[in-house]
C-alpha cells in the first residue's frame, strides 16, 4: 500500500525529493541503486537502503556519487581538514559524471576553482577506487589524460580514477 514501508507509515517523496532521487541514482548501476540509502545535499535521509551503498545528487560543487563506507569516511575526513587513515578497500560511483559541477583539483583536495598549477579537471562517468595500502599508487601514473591515474597523489586522499567515459 502507497505511504507503507515495513508497516510503518512514511511520507511519500516530494517532487523535489523524486528528483534528488532520480540525480542521485544515476550515480551507479542499479545493483547498487536499488538498495542504496539516497540523501539530501545536507546528509538528510531521503530513502533508507540496505547494501551499505550511499548515493547523493548532483550539488553545485560535484556530480551525483554512490559511495560505500569507506568512501564515506574518507570525504567526512576531508570535509573536516583531517586526515583519513586508510585500511580497506572503497568504492564510489560517478557514472554521471561530473554534470554541472565545476570539476576538481587533480592535485589539491581544498582547491574550489582551478589556477594554473592545480591541475583542474572535469571527469565524464567514473569509477573511484581507494586503496588500502599507500604504496600500492606507486608506479601509476598521476597523469589525468591516461583512463586510470592517482588523484590526489601523495596525499591521505588519495584515489584511482577509472575513465568510463570521456566527460561530453
């Protein structure tokens, strides 16, 4: 029955909600959407999920993403300016892309607008991955022209980036 959930009432999503609904799960495949938690550009649960999978929408500041955990936890780390001690592997979705999102800095986390030395790119549909070693990102280019390359290089953040496509 509509407005039903477990046998708990709750409210139907507003139209608003159905569309951060809609940017939000066009960040991964749908093995992953379909029981993935959706939040709200503030970190409001929109929809409750059951895979661990986190998905948000599209923001003025970056593409639509599905995160696990350990995605998670490496962007509240950042957020806050402290740094994140990796010890599993993460994954976080972006096959959207960037959308309308200015893009980021390959290699400042803090940079919000691109100079001529940060490196500024916009990424088509991706794939981010964290390492749980450092040293495995020795060797891999940090080069954002090649399909996979380290972002963030050298830093608590650090990430491969999995071209799936060219950003349009």
């Amino acid at each position: 029955m509509a407005g039903e959930h477990h046998g708990h009432d709750v409210k139907a999503p507003t139209q608003s909600e159905e569309a951060m609904i809609d940017s939000a799960v066009s960040a991964g495949p749908p093995s992953v959407t379909e029981a993935a938690t959706i939040v709200d550009h503030q970190g409001k649960v929109i929809r409750d999920g059951t895979n661990g999978f986190i998905c948000m929408p599209e923001s003025a500041a970056m593409g639509p993403m599905c995160n696990d955990g350990v995605w998670m936890a490496m962007l509240g780390a950042l957020m806050a300016g402290e740094p994140f001690e990796r010890r599993e592997f993460g994954l976080s979705y972006m096959l959207a892309g960037e959308g309308g999102a200015p893009g980021v800095s390959n290699i400042d986390p803090a940079a919000t607008e691109p100079t001529a030395s940060n490196q500024w790119v916009k990424e088509g549909p991706h794939l981010m991955i964290i390492l749980p070693d450092p040293k495995a990102y020795a060797g891999i280019s940090a080069n954002p022209a090649d399909p996979v390359y380290v972002m963030w290089k050298d830093t608590p953040y650090a990430h491969l980036m999995v071209r799936i496509e060219d950003e349009n």
